[in-house]
C-alpha cells in the first residue's frame, strides 16, 4: 500500500483510513466507482466483527486456492476496481506466480473505466492484459450486468477463475458453466462467498501477500500432493468456521454492552 | 424515499439498492461525501445481520429518545450528507414536532456541500437551517475533523442533540459537555453507538418515520410522564440486545455453513 496520506500512524484506524483514502482517490482516476466504494464499506464491517486478522481456517482457503491456481489449465484472474486500486502489484505476482491471466472484468463498464485499471496492472508490471475495450467479446449467460462481458482468451475458456470482491450473479454463472470459482469475500453469508467452490473469508489486502507465497511456496509440488491439498478443503467447513469467528465475537462484546466508557478507551 | 430508477420492485434487494442510487445521485450534487458511501456500505452489512428489520429494543430506543427531545429546553437535529440524502423530509417533521432546530454538521465540510444541504432541506420545507457558511462560528474542542464547527444558535447552546451517523469523536465531545446525545447507527459497537446517551441501532431509513410519529404521540404526554420514559430506558441494554440478535443470527447462519445451493434460491 502506497503512503502519503495525511493520517497519521497512531491513530487506531489508519491502515483502515489509508485505504479509503486510496479507494477514494481512484474514484477521481475512474478506477473504482462509487458503488465499489459502498461495497468496500460493507467489507469494512465484516472485517471489523472478524477481528481484522487472517482467521486459519481463511488460511487453508488460501492454500487451497493456490493450489487449485496451479493444478488448473487455463487459470485467469479477474479484476475490478477495488482490486485493482489496492493490489494491482499482487496480482501481477499471482499471475506470475501461478501461470494465470489477467482479466478486466467490471460490473459497471464506463467509458475509459477498463483502459485506466489495465494501466494500473501495467505500471505493476503485467505483460498482457485481458478483456480491455472489444477483447471482452463474448458473453456470458444470466448475468445482469457488465461482468457478463468477458475475453474469450480469458475467462470465457477459463477452467479456473479468481474473482475476488466478486457479485452474486456471476459467482453462479460460472459456477454452472463448471468452472472452479476462488472468491475473496469478508461476508460468508453472500451469495458469491456461498457459491463459489474456494472462498477467502479475508480482507484482500491481507490475503492477496499471502496467496502470492503460497502459490511460490506450492509450485514445487507435485499434481497429485496439489490435488490432496484441494480434495481436503470444504468450502462448507471454511464458511462455517468464519460464521462461528463472528458470532463468537459479537457474543463476547454483547455481554458487555457497553464496552467503551466516556472517560476510558477501546 | 424517491423512486425513478431502473431497479425491478421484485429484486430481492430492490429497496437496498434504491438507497445505494439515492446516495450515490447525491454525490453528485455535492450532498454526499465518498467517505459517505464507504460509511453507508459499513451500514449495510450491520443491516443485513440485524435482519433489516426494527428490532424491539430498537423501538424502545426511539420512544425514549422522542421523550428526550421533547423533554429539551434547546433541542437540536445535526444533519449530515447521507442523511440529508435519505431523509430530509422526516428530519423537518422531526423538528417540528420535537420544536428542534435543524443544523447542518459535516465531517468534510467541502464548498457548497452546506448549502447544497440547506436547499434539501428547504426543499422539503424547513424554515430555518443553522450552521451553514459563517453561521458555524463556534467550535467544540477535541473534534478533529470539520465537525468542530457549529453554530452557536444551535448545536453549541444544545442540552439534547440529535446526530444520525454521527462519528465517535463528536459523540464523545458532545456528551463531554453534558448534552444528551442520541444517535442512529447500526453499529452496536461503533465508538458512537458506545458513547451516546441513547442509541438507536437501526436502519435511519426505517427509525426516521418512527422517531416522528413517537414524538407526535408523547407530545401530549406530561414532563413527568415523559421523564419515566427516557429514565426507563438503558442504553446499555438496547446495545447488549442489538449484539445478541446479530450474534444469534450469525449462529442460526453457521450451523448451515452454505445455506446456498448452486441450484436453489435464497
């Protein structure tokens, strides 16, 4: 994350406010647009109730995401605005790191939109990028929105998709169209954290560092150890783990109501 | 709330997603900060755990802080962007039917983002706004951000004050100076939700009716009776309950882990 903000570091939410800030910044350079904003928001609260930390069980998810990267064809690794703005360097080493394209894929698609996040994925060191301008030809069924457009280099022919901070009628479609689907999702009840086969009940800046080392660390293995690590995971333990986390949390503060006193701190 | 937008009544998340459109137009109208949409997102998520519903204690929350504003010798209502944005119609007939004054409060207080709210809110028939340009002449200590400034007329000689979505640093500052301060967020955790006299954990779209036809109701009431109102009510009772209706949620949730299937519904 790049600095020069004007928060200072004691403050209890800087790294929180450092990213609003650069979220909000690239509101202006058409990167990120103002519903990503409210979902990113959304995130926020979730990531509170966590804990803001990498949960183990998230741990695996990432594991076993990087595992089904490497064991996959024709992987690719689908990016929006949020993403982009807050980790275009991670992802550029993910593909690197996994053999995986890079995908522009946006739910709202406006003019110059795609152009500016695939010069952010540049600027990061990408070589090529997918779904920029007429490369996102084909069309994807029962999505209603932009991100029904895809490449059909890309995701269309994609065995593998990475869709963090990904919406609900995609997650599905892709789902039917029998492709392993990796989310990064702080909200296990979402339709997209339900419905994807691998879902990282993580904050993204958090777990993108870590699936970049996991993928280095699990390239030496052989298909079938990656094929063990995949099989062990489910999905279902994993978003049940990250539910419990949360109501644990709520029932610890909910005993004491007030927890924070005029005169005394968090 | 305005219609006129593209979204099907029959979108599971219709209502959600007007809201999201209502702010989002308002940014453009200077009324609404980006910081606001991150803010409203975190909103959500607290909603949507909550139930999206106005829970008893949350009710009881607003009688009590209906029988507070009009047990109030200088009662007034601090409006924000979002709120503005939401519900100025309601927060008109909440001053009128508390005898509160109306004064816009900002965390950003940019150019013409006072004015752009002063016109809202005249639009929707109030007479007299506060705190709009040179008027938000005074200061209150220890704030740091532009919610430092308010108008002496108004926020700075209040005994109750009224601040929807309000930040934990103001709340604080307000109830250090011996004001009653009532709040409405859906963060039971928040610094503000802590800190403020009465906390309304709710959806300001769905409290701000409540909170006026419950002022309209007790108007009738004698101070007395009105003082049993406000003393019966314990903030910390309403935050504790708040936490366990999300905390119980959250386990119901969990018990299912994926509650989605690829081929059902919601």
């Amino acid at each position: 994350m790049t600095r020069g903000t004007h928060v200072s570091d004691r403050h209890p939410r800087a790294e929180s406010i450092r990213i609003r800030e650069r979220l909000t910044k690239h509101v202006e350079t058409g990167v990120v647009a103002l519903a990503g904003l409210i979902a990113h928001g959304r995130g926020e609260a979730f990531d509170y109730i966590l804990g803001e930390r990498t949960t183990s069980s998230a741990m695996r998810a990432i594991t076993s995401a990087a595992a089904a990267l490497l064991l996959a064809r024709r992987p690719v690794l689908s990016v929006n605005g949020n993403v982009a703005a807050l980790c275009a360097k991670e992802l550029v080493e993910l593909a690197e790191a996994s053999g995986a394209k890079l995908e522009v894929n946006l739910f709202h698609r406006l003019p110059g939109r795609d152009s500016a996040i695939e010069e952010l994925l540049r600027d990061a060191g990408a070589e090529e990028v997918l779904g920029v301008g007429d490369a996102a030809s084909a069309r994807i069924d029962e999505v209603n929105s932009d991100r029904r457009r895809v490449d059909p280099r890309g995701i269309l022919a994609a065995d593998a998709v990475f869709v963090p901070l990904e919406d609900g009628d995609r997650a599905e479609a892709l789902r039917r169209m029998d492709k392993t689907v990796i989310a990064v999702d702080l909200n296990p009840l979402s339709r997209t954290a339900q419905l994807a086969s691998i879902t990282i009940v993580d904050n993204v800046v958090r777990a993108m560092p870590l699936l970049v080392s996991e993928a280095e660390r699990l390239r030496a293995l052989r298909v079938e150890e990656l094929r063990t690590i995949v099989s062990a995971f489910s999905n279902r333990d994993a978003l049940s783990d990250a539910m419990r986390l949360m109501e644990e949390r709520l029932h610890t503060l909910s005993e004491k109501g007030v927890y924070i006193e005029l005169h005394g701190r968090e």
